[in-house]
C-alpha cells in the first residue's frame, strides 16, 4: 500500500503523501500517510472478540464493543491530520526525526462517534483534568514501550471523535482499525490507533511519549519542561508545480492546501517576487472546520527567468503565518512561509 509513497522507514512504517495527492480536497486512504511508532497489526482484530475499557477516576467503569458504537448517534467531521514533525526536512539547521517534507499531512472526512458521549455515561469524578488513549498495538525496540498519549478533558468533552470510518469506508487496519481517537485540529501526536483502552486521569499520563519527545524544547533543556504539542499550526503549503520545475512563458497555475487546527484559515497570500510583494489567492471546494482550504493562484509570466513562490496563510483572527519557522530539536510544527516556498525556471 505504500508504493506509491515516499517511504522513509519500514518498521515501523513512516511514509509520506507525494504532493500530487495533496491537490484535492479529499486525500484517499490508500495514500494518506502512515505515521507508526509501533508495529501494525498482521490483520483485522476479530470485532467480535474487541472491546474498548473505559476506566480510571470514574464511578461508574464501561465496556463497549463494536455493534453498540455503531449504534449510538452517528457524528460524520472533516478534520485535516499532520505528523508533528512534518516540514522537519525543510528546516535550515538538522532537527531529529523522520525526514519529513511536506507529505506528512492530509485531509478526511472520518465517521465514528464524539467522546463525550461515551465519557458522560461513566460518571466522571470532580477531579479528573485529562484522558489517556492506549491502543492494542505492539511496541517495536527493546525497551517495549507502549504508545500511550493524553490530553486535556476540555479536549476530550469537546472535539474529539472516535473515528471508525475513514472517507466513506471502514478504517483501514493502518490507520487504527477498528477505532481510532481523533482530537480534532491537534497532530497526528494527539490521535491514537487501534484504540483498546480508555484511562479518566487526575494528572497528565506519565511516560516516554508524553515526557521525552512531542515536546518543543531546546538543545540542552530537559524535554519535561518543553510545551507539549497538541493543535497544528497556522500553515500553507505549495501543492503544485514541484520545485524546481521549468516552464514556458505564460500562464501558470500554482496550487496548495492551508489549515489552522483548531481554527479558521481566512485568506492566503502569494507572493512571485520571493516576498517583495503579495497577491490573494482563490479558495477552492469546501470550508469545514477543522479541514484545511484549497487554494488555487494563476501567475501569469512574462519574462524568462527565475521564480521564487511564498504563499502565507492568515487565520480570522487575524493572525499570520510566520515569515521563518521556530527551530526546536525535534523540529515539530515547522510553518514557515519562507521554508515552505518554491523555485522554479521560466524559458
């Protein structure tokens, strides 16, 4: 399934999205991109042996299986997906991690159910402040260490699904079948797959994947005291041509995708003079929540030479994407306008 994406690592699996598929709305499940920390399961849990365990700092502990979810009132959200550390590549000074360009994100229209509904019927104690979400698969590596992520219940009572379609067909087995959690506008980071096990905390999960890494935080400073990341950041991305690419004179059409997590892409700008000055570009297709924005800009070239792209998105708060990125030292949440630009000739 991955052929056909650039793939970076085999086990676990880490692969890409070429941009040609980020062009439409719509980024299919057979190439949307595969970010794993463990192993994928061989095959298909049999649905009538799964079970999701709710527990923890409740009254009341729940179990569900998979025929009374599909039963519950049905929630269809379109929600754009990004690798924490996609764009990592593109930074100017070598941050660690899968060498992601631009490929590490992706938009789908997923169907499950909000969980909020499932958290309500357990009778949640006063003290409880965050959600953990572990899933059935097994760790890779010696030490075994099992994915486990939490986040805030704000979050959880709000905007989180639990997804078990992906574009109008089951889940695939890569992407967390049979159920996967989907805080919506937060990295890939935030969503766990092949969910099992459902843990109501006072405190946030204490462990490898909450503590060392999916924090930003500097060279030389503890990853404990670094900002963990959640919402994905304000960011535009050139979808269409390649770098690179060379052109005859006239018309050319420059395509890319926007998004903003959790809030709303308002406009994007372009720039053909490597930042000198900014058009606006034309929204395409669908405006959802949480769903990134097709944009399309006609550059119409006169003169041979060579072309610098910038596109920059801004939210409607009124807030900019910012001209150069943040580096930090797992290099997450790259949205620099500048890193994100492309060349191309005209002769």
């Amino acid at each position: 399934m991955s052929e056909s994406k650039r793939v970076m690592s085999e086990k676990p699996l880490n692969a890409e999205t070429p941009k040609r598929y980020l062009t439409s709305w719509i980024t299919a499940n057979k190439v949307f991109f595969d970010r794993n920390q463990g192993e994928i399961p061989d095959k298909e849990i049999d649905l009538s042996e799964w079970r999701l365990s709710i527990g923890g700092n409740v009254q009341t502990p729940l179990i569900y299986d998979y025929e009374t979810l599909l039963r519950m009132p049905k929630a269809i959200v379109a929600n754009t997906l990004e690798c924490s550390g996609n764009s990592r590549s593109l930074l100017a000074q070598k941050a660690s991690g899968n060498p992601w360009t631009v490929g590490g994100v992706g938009n789908a229209v997923w169907g499950g159910v909000w969980l909020k509904d499932l958290l309500e019927k357990t009778e949640i104690k006063a003290d409880t402040h965050h959600v953990a979400f572990e899933g059935f698969d097994k760790p890779l590596g010696k030490a075994q260490i099992k994915f486990v992520r939490s986040i805030p219940m704000a979050k959880a009572l709000s905007t989180t699904l639990l997804a078990y379609e992906m574009n109008g067909e089951p889940l695939p087995l890569r992407h967390g079948f049979p159920l996967r959690a989907l805080a919506l506008g937060w990295t890939g980071a935030n969503c766990v797959k092949w969910l099992s096990t459902i843990t109501l905390m006072r405190e946030p999960y204490q462990g490898f994947f909450m503590d060392n890494v999916y924090r930003i935080f500097a060279k030389g400073q503890d990853p404990k005291t670094g900002v963990p990341v959640t919402e994905i950041s304000l960011k535009s991305i050139i979808t269409q041509p390649e770098g690179d690419a060379v052109f005859p004179v006239g018309d050319i059409t420059i395509l890319g995708a926007a998004y903003a997590g959790e809030s709303t892409v308002a406009k994007v700008d372009i720039s053909t003079d490597n930042g000198a000055t900014w058009q606006t570009a034309t929204f395409l297709g669908p405006d959802e929540p949480f769903a990134w924005r097709q944009w399309q800009y006609v550059f119409s070239v006169s003169q041979p030479g060579s072309y610098t792209v910038l596109s920059r998105a801004t939210d409607t708060n009124g807030k900019e994407q910012p001209m150069q990125a943040t580096w930090n030292t797992h290099g997450y949440g790259n949205n620099g306008v500048t890193e994100h630009g492309i060349s191309f000739q005209v002769r």
